[in-house]
C-alpha cells in the first residue's frame, strides 16, 4: 500500500516540556485514529506534520513531500480541520469556503463552484449565504469540515470533529466521515478523545503519550487480542485477595470495585478460591471482554510504568 506519512525521529519541546519525543511513524491509505491523554503530543504532532511548527530534531515526509522543504506542495494535497472555531466573522459560508480552496491554489470560479458543492455534501445548503458567526456549533463543524475538503485533498486531518456536537449531529458527523472514506480518495487521519467516534469510523489506531508513539496497530487486532476484564467487589477486607494477583494488572474504582485484567484461558474458579482463601466473600462478579478503552488506558498505565 502507498505511503501517505513517512516521519523519522521527530522531536519538539516547548521550554522544558517535550511535547514530541523522538517520534517514528508509517502510515499508508486509510483511516487512522490517534488517541491520547490531553498533554499528549497530538496536536504538536499534527502541526509539525503540516509545517505549522519546525522539527527541532529529526525529518519527515507526507504524500512524499518533505515536512520542511516542501511545505507549500504539501499543504495543496492536504486538508486540515482544527479544532478551534478558526473561521473569519462577517463573511458567509461560500465566500469562507471558497476564499479556502483560493488559498490552496483553485482558481476562483471554480473555488466558488466547488464550495457550494461541499456545503451541500455537508448539509449546509439552506444556511450558505448566512454570516458564519450566527452559525451553532453543529453547523460550524460542518463548516470546518466542509472547507477541509473544498481543494480535494489526498490526505484530511480531523481533529476533535464532533466537538460540540448533540448526538444526532455527532452521529451525522461520523456518517460524513465514513462516507469520504469509503470513496477511497481521502485517507484520514482523526484525532479525538471520544473512544468510540474512533471505533466507529478508523480502521488503524495510533495511541500516544508523554510525546512518544506507545501503540500503532489496526483496531481488529486490538480487538481480538485475549484479555478478560473482571469487575468484582468483595464482602471484607481486600488487601490480602489483591496480593494473590499482584502480578496482573488491576485498579480499584468507586464504592469498592476492583476491575482486573486477565488472561482469557485465567479460570474463574481460580478467583472465587482467592477470595475464599482470603477470608472473604464476593459480592458483584461481572466479566467482560476488553475495549479499546481497555486498550487505550492499558497502554498509557504501561507508559507511565516505565
């Protein structure tokens, strides 16, 4: 498959904080998700992958165009939707989003031709010609995502793009999504916090934390991978039962619930014994298959463990 991302040893700090920490990653066509904590890199990554920041270290290349040598082809085959309201008061949705694919290099008629096409795509075909800043927060995403894609680029960053969202425009939001990847002309990539708008449009996820790349993997490996989640809460005393599975990876939540992970072939008989053993007794027992949730904290408890 065709190399869309292509960064080597990419590092970034702002004072003492590094906020990009020696990252490496290969991406092809597609659609990725990147997760991670607030604080984590993401939206350093993203910005120096789009040359709106300089690399203090390392190289890298998008769509075979150098990050730093090559920023203005660059930025003409790829879309960016931020997500702050970056957009421009007292103009309309068509003079915003044609004034857009200007700036990318179409030419004007046909800058004004295709903003009316991706309004409607969009959903925005009654509201068009009304000021931008009178638009809800629904209908700004709309309109981010609609100027994202004026110029038709090969490669689309979204980041947070339900933000603000009900549920009914969220739901819509991700149907966009899907849409334009199914085309097969875009590949994407999704920064969001929101777990399961990522399960529901990415096939490949890139979680990351501290500035570092800790997980990049498809979502059907995740999801296979055999991990048992238990959630128990027990009649006494905990302490001498959590010492009999110290070796696995556990937390202790709200009102006494202790959620553990386990090996799928772990016999829960073997967690009854440890109680019985302990000199207590269980009182809520509930086993589940992992997440990517699961996953995702998984991987960031292992990252600080280090």
């Amino acid at each position: 498959m065709e190399t869309t991302i292509e960064l080597n040893g990419l590092n970034f700090s702002y004072g003492d904080i590094k906020a990009v920490d020696n990252v490496s990653l290969n991406t092809k066509k597609g659609i990725y998700g990147l997760l991670g904590p607030n604080g984590a890199g993401k939206t350093t990554l993203m910005k120096l992958i789009l040359g709106f920041l300089k690399a203090q270290s390392g190289n890298g290349k998008v769509l075979g165009y150098g990050i730093e040598e090559n920023r203005r082809e660059l930025r003409e085959q790829v879309g960016y939707m931020s997500e702050s309201d970056s957009l421009i008061p007292g103009m309309d949705a068509v003079d915003f989003t044609s004034y857009l694919g200007r700036l990318s290099g179409m030419p004007k008629q046909e800058a004004i031709k295709r903003a009316h096409e991706v309004l409607y795509y969009v959903g925005l075909e009654e509201s068009r010609y009304r000021k931008i800043e009178t638009y809800s927060s629904g209908m700004m995403q709309r309109l981010k995502l609609a100027s994202s894609i004026v110029h038709d680029p090969v490669l689309l960053f979204l980041d947070e793009p339900t933000s603000g969202m009900d549920p009914g425009s969220r739901k819509e939001m991700i149907e966009l999504i899907n849409d334009i990847s199914r085309k097969g002309t875009m590949s994407i990539i999704i920064s969001s916090h929101i777990l399961p708008d990522i399960e529901a449009t990415c096939e490949d996820v890139i979680i990351m934390d501290k500035g570092k790349i800790i997980a990049n993997e498809k979502i059907s490996v995740i999801a296979s991978k055999e991990i048992d989640i238990f959630e128990i809460k027990l009649g006494r005393d905990t302490s001498g039962f959590l010492k009999k599975f110290r070796k696995f990876k556990y937390e202790e939540g709200d009102r006494g619930v202790i959620r553990m992970q386990l090996p799928s072939d772990f016999s829960t008989k073997e967690i009854f014994d440890a109680a019985l053993e302990s000199g207590t007794h269980i009182k809520h027992f509930l086993k589940r298959k992992s997440t990517l949730e699961d996953t995702f904290m998984n991987a960031i408890g292992e990252n600080g463990a280090d």
